[in-house]
C-alpha cells in the first residue's frame, strides 16, 4: 500500500487574540506498515500548543494497537493596562506530558480501549492583582484558584468500551459510534480523581 499524507493548515483573526494560526500533519501507512505519525501546532496570544503522535495498528503482528502522543500546551490569561498597550498576564498553565494508548477489538463492531497519562501542570497567578502580603488571596482570585497554584503530576489511567458501526471514517453517512469510558487519576502523583 502506498503512503498517504495530510497537511492542514489555518488561519483566524479576534480583536482580542490578533491573529490564531494552526497547522497539522498526518503521515498514514509511515514506512508502508500502517503506521500512522502525526504533530500539530496551534499559536495565539492566548495559547501555544504542540502534540506528537504515533500509532501501530499490529503490534506483533496481531490486531492490537499501540499508540502514543507527547504534548506541551502554555495557556495565558491576560488584560490590558494603560495606554491599551500593556499586557499583564493574570493566569499561566503550562501542561507538559504524555499519553499511552493500546486498542483491542472484541468484534466486529466492537473494541477495547486503555490509555495510560503522565501529565505535568505548573498554574501561576499575578501576585500583583490575587496576593495580599505574600499569599494568594481566595477574596481576590477565589478559593479555586489559590488551591490550583504549583506544580501539580496527573497519572491517571482509563478504559474505554467503544461501539463503532460507521460505514467510512472520513465521511460516514449512516451507522453510529457510542463510547464508555472512565479514568481513575491517583497511580502516585499529586492528582486524584475519577
């Protein structure tokens, strides 16, 4: 089978962002084994983001998938003081990590789905607008906020039970797709959730 490619590329404008641009690419059937890489990039006054991928669809040449994805995401919040010129940043996450996934089917409609995720947050806040006397203030930024500043490591894990009964993935025109899935965030970390 031949190797197929996809690149895509956009471009927006807000009064408040300026301008937003985003670009992906998708390399299927990589090295003529089904492999499938991808990587996007999106840029704004907002938010910056970049995601590597890469997917087996046999592993040991069985009909088990393996696929993995790396991502550093940097979100800003922000205002404008002064002359309008001015930018003060009130909010900052930056999310570096990563997500292990493996697919099995069960049958023909059926498949199996688990992920593994590492993620790392670092939230900061203005101290200038949310601290009093050195301390984030839950008056100013709300008790949400003040509990979400620092480094916090998310390892979670999931499992996904997926029906999929589409007649074409890229222009499906009858059939249906239903997934059921949880995650239980607490494998060591800071983080813990269900």
């Amino acid at each position: 089978e031949r190797s197929t490619g996809e690149l895509s590329l956009s471009a927006g404008f807000s009064s408040l962002e300026k301008f937003i641009l985003q670009a992906s690419i998708r390399q299927n059937n990589f090295r003529g084994k089904g492999q499938t890489l991808s990587a996007s990039a999106s840029y704004s006054s907002y938010s910056k983001s970049i995601e590597l991928g890469f997917t087996e669809p046999y592993l040991f040449d069985k009909n088990i998938a393996l696929g993995g994805t790396l991502f550093r995401r940097d979100y800003n919040s922000f205002n404008y003081y002064g002359s309008g010129r001015d930018r003060n940043d009130l909010y900052s996450q930056l999310s570096t990590g990563g997500t292990l996934v493996a697919g099995v089917p069960l049958t023909e409609y059926w498949q199996l789905s688990g992920r593994y995720t590492l993620q790392q947050d670092k939230v900061t806040l203005d101290e200038d607008t949310y601290y009093t006397n050195g301390e984030c203030d839950p008056l100013k930024a709300g008790r949400y906020l003040c509990d979400a500043i620092g480094n916090r490591l998310t390892s979670s894990i999931g499992l996904s039970l997926i029906y999929d009964s589409l007649n074409s993935r890229l222009r499906p025109s009858r059939g249906s797709r239903v997934v059921l899935g949880a995650d239980f965030a607490g494998l060591g970390g800071d983080v813990r959730y269900v």
